[in-house]
C-alpha cells in the first residue's frame, strides 16, 4: 500500500480530493447559515460569501472620493439573509445599471454602476456555484489517483560490447 501514494500524481490526487470534501462541506454548511467574508482598504473592499447553492465574490472599487475604511469582518447569517449587497445584486435582472454580464447554469459574472451623486462605485460580482468547483475537484481526482503510473525507461548503450567487457571505442 506504501508503493500506491509513491508517484506524485496519486498524492495530489488526494490533496484534489480532500479539497473537493471541503468544497462539499461548505456547500452543506451553506443550506444552514450564510458565511460572509469582508476585508478593504482604503480604495474599495472584497466580499466573499458562502451561500445555499453558490458561492460569491465581489470587488468593489470606490471612485469620486468615495473613501470605505480598512476592515475585516467575517458575519454568520441565518440562511435566509438576504441582507448582503452581493446577493442583491446576484438577485436583480439585467438592466441599463450594468456594464457587462454574463449568467446561466447558475455562473453569474457582471459589473455594474452604482451612481451616488458625484460619487459612484462599481462593483464586480462573481457567482460560481457549488456543484460545478466539486465535479471539477472529484474528476481531476479520480483522473490522478486511478491513472497506471508509468514504467521507466532504461537507456541502452548504441555502442558495442567486446568479450572482455571493455567498450570498443574505434576500429583496431
């Protein structure tokens, strides 16, 4: 068994397996509470949430003299929550707000304009839902650990061998 996780393939496969029951678990966590992760600086901030059946990432930049102060929040939130300015924007249809935007199979990606006055934001959204992160994980997987590793190749001397096991270097 200690010659089965020998070749490197088979041990990231199960590094790529362990991360696709991570994924899971998170996906499974996200049908009780809602995980949001916040952290910024001075020029914008990131949000990271872990949702019911997706997961979202949101960068928005600030323009205008709009200043968001460095933070860093991790909020658990009921599953029903629907408070978040990432979901609000996951949840609204297409319209003249956004820039460009692109959703189906349950991907959503776009950036919008949000126009305060002279101060305006704009956010990017990313939505990757969890099914498609843990096939993908599961599949790379399976292909690494149930892969035959390769047989070495030996090199074989193109040269001649005399009787006495001295290589003949040159006609005598």
């Amino acid at each position: 068994m200690g010659d089965y996780f020998k070749p490197w393939r088979r041990r990231i496969g199960v590094l790529t397996l362990l991360m696709a029951l991570v994924f899971v678990a998170l996906w499974v966590r996200g049908t009780v509470v809602t995980d949001q992760f916040c952290f910024g600086d001075s020029k914008g901030y990131r949000a990271f949430e872990v949702r019911e059946s997706c997961l979202l990432w949101g960068n928005i930049k600030a323009f205008g003299g709009v200043t968001i102060g460095p933070a860093s929040v991790w909020t658990v939130y009921p599953k029903d929550h629907r408070g978040s300015q990432l979901q609000a924007m996951h949840l609204t249809p297409t319209n003249e707000r956004w820039e460009w935007r692109w959703n189906g199979f349950g991907f959503d990606f776009g950036r919008t304009r949000i126009e305060n006055g002279g101060n305006d934001t704009r956010p990017t959204l990313w939505v990757i839902p969890h099914w498609s992160i843990t096939i993908l994980l599961t599949l790379v997987s399976l292909c690494l650990l149930l892969s035959k590793p390769r047989k070495s190749i030996e090199k074989k001397i193109n040269e001649p061998i005399s009787d006495e096991g001295q290589r003949i270097i040159g006609k005598c």
